[in-house]
DNA sequence: GTCTATAACCCGATAGAC
DNA sequence: GTCTATCGGGTTATAGAC
C-alpha cells in the first residue's frame, strides 16, 4: 500500500524506514560485513542501486541503523529501570526483561569485527552512542544501589560490564541442548550477583 | 598423498606453520570474512597464490588455525586446572591467569560472525572442538566443586558460560579509560561469584 | 522513487612455468 | 615451494532514463 501523498511527514513504514527494518535485521543475523547492498534491496523488493536514493552509502545506513538501534535500547532502558527505582533487584530484573525483548544486541562482534571496518569518525560516534544509550544507564543504577547501602563497593564500571557480558551470551547459552530457558538463566545470574555483592 | 621422510621433524617455522601463525594472527584481529588471502600471503612474505601449496581452500586454513588454537586452550586449561584441584577459588584464578597469557579467542564473535560463512561441516567440528576444549573442563571443575560442597547446586553448564562470557568481555572492558588492570578485573569477578555461590 | 546498465575494483581459486 | 598470469564472480557505487 503506498498511498504516500497526502501526509506531510509520514514515514512510518514509507521507504526510508522500510530500508532501515530490513538493513537491521540481517546486520544484526549477519554482520556488516557479510551482508550486500543486494540482500538488503531484496528484503525490501527493490533493486540494489535504489537503495542509494534513500541512504549514500552502505557504512552510512549502517550508522544510521545502529544509532536508531541503541536509541531505542537508551529509551527502553531508562523507563525499565526509572520504574523500579526502589531496589537494584527489581531493577535489574526490569532491565534483563527489556534486553530479553529485543533481538541480540551482538555488541562484542560489533565491537570487534564490525567497527574496524568503519571510518574513524563512525567509529567514536557509535562508541559514544553505545556508550550513553547502555551502559551509563546500568552504571549509574549500580551506583545508586552503592550509594543507598545494598551492595558493597565495586567498581561501578566493572558491575555494568559484568552484567552486559553476561545478557550478551544468553542468547548462545541457550542454543545448548537441555539448557534453561533464559527467563531462568537470568534470574539466578542476578541471583548469584546480589548474593556475591551483599555489603558486609 | 605421500609425506616425505627424509626431513624428520623440522616443522617447526618452516612453510606450513609459518601461514597458520600468520593467519591465526589476521583472522583473530579482523575476523574470517574481512581477512584476504592475499593479506595472509603479504605476512608471511609470499604471494597469495602459493598458499594453496600448503591449504586447499581459505575455509580450511581457518578451520586449521583455529583446531590449533583450541587445541592449545584444552592442554593449557586441563594444565592450569590440574595444578590446582584442591579448591575452586586457585583453579578458576589459575584457569583465569591462562586466558589472560594467551590472546583473546573473541568466541562470541567466532560464532556468530565467522562460523556462518563456513560448511556446515565444519562448524560442527569447530563446535564440538570448541565445546570439548573450553566448556567442558570449566564445565567439570564446576561440577567438582559442587560435590566437594564448596558451591551450592547450580545448573554447572550456566557457571561455565558464565565464567566464559565474563572471561571474554575482559579484553574489551579494559579498553576504557582509567579501567583497572584485567588481573584485578577477574579477580574481583571470581570473588563476587564466590560469595555468590556460597552454600547455604 | 525506482529502474537498467555499467564502471571500477577486489576476491578466491586454478594452470602451469621454474 | 614459490612464482606469474588470469579467470569467473561478487561488491559498492554512479549515470541517466522513466
């Protein structure tokens, strides 16, 4: 259906966006480097060389991908965690439920073999981005448990990263045969962390 | 496919293992896809052609460097493991001092990014490789422990992935500024996840 | 906005000389 | 064992018609 006309800004499912939902699905299954323009025109239905109407270049819908991308993490993160802002369990536990209901992030492949690939310029804004939309909002939850007394003092840098690291390999944990689901993967990871973190 | 005797073991630097150190070099900083042959052929000082004197095909040179390197892992682990089988606190610092002596293996990566380029054929060797050389022995000394009553009784495979995943974000971790050192890195996780796991 | 056609380049792999 | 030469194919990106 593309009745496109009539609304001024409407660009819900219209063109642009369309190239941005299939770009980052198969980036996301695949990698940046793995996928060609063709694979992405033909999710879309249209022939490679169109997509450069929309976007200059391959790293640029790439960039523009991964930013929309972690804007949305920065988003849901925030409001996980802002409405359980009692108690780092329940904040945690918001915060793996939202992780749990987007695709896999993929970040240390991201990091390592999708970024060298990118223009430096790219490269900082994306780290920046990652940086700002996921883990400064799990670090300053950490020190806010630190500071109200519930976990002893660790480094707050390190308790984001240990989390993240761990979220990150739920998705490959549990293609194990006979492995938990990962509702309950990420419940005792939790569980051990606050036991292991009780003040003294 | 005869093999010559008259050179009895000099195999030491000499053709064939001189590409795998190259190639094990490449492939881990910048993945399978992103590495050419011809950029494995300028390291060793060769053209791209004459690599196929010592490998059939660039899949196969990577599934040889990378049994290799897991290879590696399986002796240093059961090693370092073996050294120390009285607690489990010396057997996962001394399993934790070998991840760091060696380069990072990016297994993450390896399996989402690399592993779907190859055969289906070989990423079954390379996962059952992977599995029997890593996971397991992490997977048993777990298991040790939770008969010896050290640790309460939690799924081993989930603290094997656990430990893994961790072990695996350190690289990247330690890329921030002002990081800690990754030795206190993991030995602050280890202490965490052994308070965590204290039985009742 | 989408198309066709194509330029310009890089890749893995093979053939055959030395 | 290493070389040169090259083939066949895939890649990003551009030009210009509709």
């Amino acid at each position: 259906m593309s009745s496109d006309r009539s609304s001024p800004k409407q660009e819900s499912s219209s063109g642009h966006n369309r190239v941005l939902d299939e770009a980052e699905r198969l980036f996301r299954m695949r990698g940046y480097n793995a996928v060609t323009m063709r694979d992405i025109a033909c999710e879309v239905g249209i022939r490679q060389a169109s997509l450069y109407y929309h976007f200059a270049s391959k790293e640029q819908l790439f960039v523009a991908v991964t930013e929309r991308m972690f804007e949305r993490h920065r988003i849901g993160l925030q409001q996980a965690i802002g409405e359980n802002s009692h108690d780092l369990r329940s904040q945690l536990h918001a915060a793996s439920v939202w992780f749990l209901s987007q695709p896999p992030v993929h970040f240390l492949s991201m990091v390592h073999t999708d970024m060298p690939l990118l223009a430096e310029e790219n490269v900082k804004k994306l780290s920046a981005c990652s940086y700002q939309s996921i883990f400064e909002p799990l670090r300053q939850t950490f020190i806010q448990a630190q500071e109200r007394g519930e976990i002893r003092d660790i480094r707050p840098n390190w308790l984001a990263g240990f989390f993240l690291s761990v979220m990150e390999s739920i998705p490959y944990a549990t293609t194990f045969p006979g492995a938990a689901p990962k509702e309950v993967m990420v419940n005792e990871m939790i569980g051990v962390l606050l036991d292991g973190l009780k003040p003294e």
